[in-house]
C-alpha cells in the first residue's frame, strides 16, 4: 500500500492537472516530491476535510490558521509555487464546477475523501470573520478597523519596529534599516505635500501617530490625526504626550466623514483608502476635497490591483477578507484617479513604489519570525499564523506584480488655475 505522501501527492496533481513542485510530508512521517523543495507538511486528515469542504484559498487558509497545515523551509519559495495552483491561474481558469465534470477530477476527489476519514466538516478556527455583505456603514468600518488594528500595540511594536508605521517604507537602498526607510517615507510625504509651518494638515486613518508627529516635529504644523481604533489613538496620544507635540498634534477617535472643522491647508491618507469600498470611494474623496482649502493638496497612498477584463467580476480576496482586512477592497491605480478627479480634484503626480512594499513586508515578516513565541504570547498561535501567512504572500504579490502601491498627489485648484505646483513636481526625489 502507498504511504500517505505518495498517494496525496498523486491525487492533488490528479485533481490540479499539474505537477506539484513542493514536496508533501503527511501525518504518517512519509513524504514525496522533489528533495530539495519546501515541504507543505500535512499535519493531520482535518487539512484534507478542511479543503474538501472548502475548495481554494479558504480552505488552505482554515488549514493554515489551525496549525494542520504549515511549511517547512523556504517560506516565500512554497508560497511561489502554491500561488501558481490556487491564485495565478487566471481569469480563464476553470471553474470547481467544471473541473468536476472530469471523471478523473471526480476520482481524485473520491480518493481524497477516503484519505480525510470522518465526512463531518471542522469548524472554521477562530480568528475567522464571519462574512457579510460590504456595506461599509460607519458602524460595520468600525468593527473591521477594530478586528484588525486592536490586536494589541505590543504586537504592532513586535511586527513594525520602532518606527510604528504599518504602511510601505520607502527604501533610498535595499541596505537602508526598516526604521530609516519608514522616516524617509514620512519625509517623502510631507515634501509632496510641501508642509510648512503654520499649516494645518488632517491625517485620516493616523495609525499609531508616526505622520503626525513627523510633520509637526519636522516641519511645524498642527496636526489632526483621526482613527476609528481605540488603541491606536492611546497609544498615538502618549507618544505625542512624549514628543512635547500636544499644543500642535491632536489625535481623535473619529470616522473622517464626522469631521467638520476644515479647511485644512493638506491631507494625508496613508494605507487607509483600501478599507474605504468601492461603492463608497467617491463619497471618500468628495469628503476629503470639501476639507481641503483652495490650492490644498492631498497625498492618497494606496494599494491597488491589476485591472479585470470585467471589473463587476471582481471578488474580495477570501483569506484577506475572512482574516485580516475584514471588508477591505482594493481598486487599479486607475480607477482611483478617475473617482478623485470626478470629486474635483486635479491629479498631478502618480508615483508606484511597488518594489518598496515587498521590501517592507519581508522585513516585517523577518521581525514575526525572529521573536515568534513573544509573538504568539501577545495575540494567539492563530493570529500570528495568518500575520506570516499574509504579509510573506503579500511581499509575493508585490514582486510578481499581482498588487502594486501608489501614492497620488491631487490638488483643489482654485477656478483660477493656480495649483500652485512647481513646474517640476519631482523636485522632492
């Protein structure tokens, strides 16, 4: 009789139609494939219940968070490889259903089925959001912010460093610290905007504070900083407490459609518009160009996706949605541009740093990794599993091109004209 490994594998190339190039070590101490690849360790027959009862990423997610199902070696390289057979198929690719209609598929999954023993499915773990409908209400933004922001400041400083900026650095080499490329990111920002003292800048979605407390630090503004995250805000307001920064830095727990007390002379929306919705992205930006003053301008930093053939085809990300960015949506660059200039405003310089964030994310992936059972203490086995799995897939998906980060400067013209843009906008680089 085939041992576990050998007859796993052989089914899941059955079932895919493809070889796989990681090799599989199951719950019996067997294993197949290549000798020098990664090992996706089977852990147990729940994995396998797990992805008979939810085929595709969610599956391999439940499987994951659990603990049944995780890699030994190379991270990124069998992440590589599985990304080929579960997201990188295509908009072409068929269906579940029509695979089914293979009766070589259909026997594959027969086989798998009486490998997974008890038919009855397992409970999703329970870091899994129960899914809903995308309404971004204030009420649901607020439970999502909360899900994801409120695990706890201690594991933010364990993941981010110093620097407290959960957003991609921007890195003058790929020598440069984690810390430096985080300033010189803020520095980047607050020269496209052209702060100066005296202004006052609205920073939406202000995170742990590190914007705000950089612009009235460096440059002399006051600051608003507004977050729908309890935590966020104490810790943003003790480490401006710290910095003597309270007579110019005000940190509220605050949706930005509450705020009334424009106009601002410059905003700041960093890594916040993806929580913001498709269906909500215009009234996002009508706000924020109503709370700019004539000639203000606004730095959107956003990630983005690659555009669909059909756009209505578009689905949230499964694992993404279900685990870390509850109700998160992403948008092509392009898109993005057309909603802010239907808001009013005039869109002078798009710049893609996408190569920045994959540098970011592996540096944060290396923090996880370096004190995981301080990591693990401060959230949950579970928790930590999905941060290693998100941000090591997503440092992926930046150096392949499946997502990419932009930052937009747009401006509130005046009716006369004056942008008040220099005629050489990358005077910052």
């Amino acid at each position: 009789m085939q041992d576990a490994a050998l007859r796993l594998k052989a089914l899941m190339e059955q079932l895919l139609g493809t070889p796989l190039q990681v090799r599989i070590r199951a719950w019996d101490g067997s294993e197949a494939g290549p000798p020098d690849a990664p090992a996706l360790v089977v852990r147990n027959r729940r994995a396998l219940r797990r992805l008979l009862w939810k085929p595709g990423e969610l599956g391999l997610a439940r499987a994951w968070v659990a603990g049944d199902l995780t890699v030994d070696g190379d991270l990124y390289a069998a992440l590589d490889q599985m990304a080929e057979l579960v997201w990188d198929r295509g908009e072409d690719a068929r269906s579940l259903g029509e695979a089914l209609r293979d009766p070589e598929v259909r026997a594959a999954v027969r086989g798998l089925v009486r490998m997974a023993g008890a038919p009855l499915p397992p409970a999703p773990p329970r870091e899994e959001v129960r899914r809903r409908t995308h309404l971004h209400t204030k009420r649901s933004d607020r439970r999502a912010i909360s899900h994801h922001y409120d695990v706890g400041n201690d594991f933010y400083e364990l993941v981010l460093g110093p620097s407290m900026v959960y957003s991609c650095a921007y890195w003058e080499s790929a020598d440069a610290t984690l810390e430096d490329a985080q300033r010189d990111k803020l520095e980047l920002i607050a020269r496209k905007l052209d702060l100066k003292p005296g202004m006052r800048l609205l920073d939406v979605g202000c995170g742990w504070g590190s914007m705000a407390i950089h612009a009235a630090r460096e440059h002399g503004v006051s600051v608003v900083g507004v977050t729908l995250s309890q935590e966020q805000a104490a810790y943003a307001r003790k480490r401006v407490a710290g910095e003597g920064l309270t007579d110019r830095v005000e940190i509220r727990v605050q949706d930005y459609r509450d705020v009334t007390d424009g106009p601002y002379d410059a905003i700041s929306s960093i890594g916040m518009a993806e929580h913001v919705g498709s269906e909500r992205y215009l009234e996002y930006a009508r706000t924020l160009f109503a709370l700019l003053k004539p000639g203000g301008r606004l730095l959107n930093h956003q990630i983005g996706r690659r555009p669909r053939r059909d756009e209505s085809a578009y689905e949230v990300d499964e694992f993404i949605d279900a685990y870390v960015f509850p109700d998160g949506e992403l948008a092509p660059i392009g898109g993005t541009v057309t909603q802010l200039e239907n808001a009013g405003f005039e869109v002078r310089d798009v710049e893609s740093i996408r190569e920045h964030y994959a540098l970011t994310l592996r540096q944060w992936v290396a923090n996880l990794e370096a004190d995981w059972s301080h990591a693990v203490r401060l959230t949950s086995p579970g928790r930590a599993r999905v941060w290693r799995l998100y941000m090591a897939a997503s440092a992926l998906a930046f150096e392949r091109n499946r997502i990419g980060v932009n930052q937009v400067v747009a401006v509130r013209t005046p009716e006369s004209g004056a942008s008040g843009m220099p005629l050489r906008a990358r005077t910052w680089n």
